[in-house]
C-alpha cells in the first residue's frame, strides 16, 4: 500500500499475525513480515465480496473453519501463485534420504525414474525436486520430472525458470551458487541453470479430467491441491494416484491434507508421506 493512502478496512497486526497463523495452519505457507500489502489486496477484495465491513468480522467468519463456505474462497485468496522453494522442506529431506536411496537399489535395472508434480504453480516445487534429485542420484540414469497445472500463466513462468532473486534469499549459499545464475538482462532477476530445466517438462493439466499420461510414475507431489475439492473428489483422486504409482509408490500430500477417510490403498511413511500398499 503506497505510503499515505488510506486503507478502505481496518488492518492491524493482531489481524495480520491471525490471518498468518491461519495461512500457516491450513497451507504450510509460512508469510513473513513485509507480506501485510499482500494480504491486505488479496482478502480486501473477498471482505467486500461476502459484504463484510472489517477484518475483524471477516476473520471471525473464517474462525468458523471449514463449516464455512467462504474458508475454501479465503485458502484460494492467499495461495494462488503463492510458492516457495523447498516449502515444507521435510518433504525434500525425505525423498533425498529415504525415497531416492530405495528408488536406486529398486529401479537399479532399469536406472529410470519418474516424478510427477501436479499443481506445479510457477516452477518452484519441480525445480526443488529437480535439485534434490541432481544432488542425489548417481550419474546416468534417466530421470524425468512431470510438472503439471491448469493455470498456462504460471506454467509459462515455470518453464521460463525466470525468478526474482528476492525468492532465493533464504536458500542455501551454496545451493544457489550450484543452480542459480543471475541474469544480466534482468536486474533483480535470477534463472535457473538449464541442468534444472533439462529435468522437467511442463505440461497444462486438469486433474478432475482424463490424464494423458498412462503412468506408472514413482513419485506424486500434490500438496495443497486437494483442499480445494469435495470429499468425492478427493477420494476418486486418491484412486486415480494410486492406479499411477506402483506397489510402494511415493505420494507427498500437503501440509494438513491428511489420508483420512480418502483412500485405504495407501499407508503413511513420513509427515504427510504416502506408499502405496501392496495389493
């Protein structure tokens, strides 16, 4: 909010740190200090829409929890487009020093693996996959990253691989020496090395619809995803996952998307990891 232009709500930091609390909880999305305008813009917009007159009220309806309808519109709001590199790290460590070991001695004949990142947003999530996986895997064997979502805006800005460089400032020096390079055209701006890209194919998907793709695939990233369907929904996903990944196939779910009542064909490995049961 350009300084000395007056807010059409009120906002104060109790609001802001609630709000966070909330974001964090349901999302993983942990908002920094600095993020308040960012907020503002995004829910302001759904204050006026359900005809509310404070962010009092509207958190009090959000307070509500999930009995709300307006609860899904509000994850929407604050998410869209809204990533990070390495969020929810665990996960990251956990394929780097749990899934990926296994896959080598599994796949060891073949030396092929196959990762899909449904709901890929604008590149973050695959590029961390694909860098764990270039830090992890022994050379020559073939791997391939599937990044997928409905949004071609932002896949074209993960396939562009083009960041403010602001979005690596809480990485690894070293890990952003190895893989990031700034871009003399673009002050401000870095890319990531084509050894990143090379790994990844971006493709436009709707998950609700046929799948082009016949599968098997070793590995599903589909976090914060499946917040936004119904229980149905979710649980004939949970299938369509399951028929894709063989027996002791690897599906990470988001930060609060837990199994529960969605599938009995799976069994939990990790925080929010998933294998496939044997059949």
């Amino acid at each position: 909010m350009p300084e000395g232009q007056a807010r059409e709500f009120a906002f104060t930091d109790k609001d802001f740190r609630h709000l966070c609390q909330l974001v964090d909880k349901h999302t993983g999305i942990q908002l920094a200090e600095g993020k308040e305008d960012m907020l503002y813009g995004r829910l302001a917009r759904r204050i006026r829409k359900v005809g509310l007159n404070s962010f009092k009220d509207y958190i009090a309806l959000l307070d509500q929890g999930e009995k709300s309808d307006e609860f899904g519109e509000f994850v929407n709001a604050v998410t869209t487009n809204l990533t990070s590199f390495f969020r929810e790290s665990h996960h990251f460590d956990y394929l780097k020093k749990i899934v990926l070991p296994e896959l080598i001695k599994k796949n060891s004949a073949s030396r092929r693996i196959r990762i899909w990142s449904a709901g890929s947003s604008t590149g973050e999530e695959p590029y961390s996959i694909a860098m764990t996986v270039a830090e992890t895997m022994p050379a020559g064997w073939d791997v391939k990253i599937l990044a997928t979502d409905l949004d071609t805006d932002v896949l074209a800005h993960g396939e562009r691989g083009v960041y403010d460089d602001s979005r690596i400032g809480d990485l690894d020096k070293a890990l952003v020496k190895r893989w990031f390079v700034k871009n003399p055209s673009q002050p401000g701006k870095v890319r990531v090395k084509p050894e990143l890209q090379e790994l990844i194919h971006f493709r436009k998907l709707n998950l609700l619809q046929e799948w082009p793709m016949k599968g098997p695939v070793d590995i599903i990233f589909c976090r914060n995803v499946i917040i936004y369907f119904d229980m149905p929904t979710k649980q004939v996903l949970m299938d369509r996952y399951a028929d894709m990944l063989p027996t002791g196939g690897c599906l990470f779910l988001g930060h609060s998307e837990a199994m529960n009542h969605m599938s009995n064909r799976f069994t939990l490995s990790g925080k929010s990891v998933y294998i496939k049961a044997g059949q």
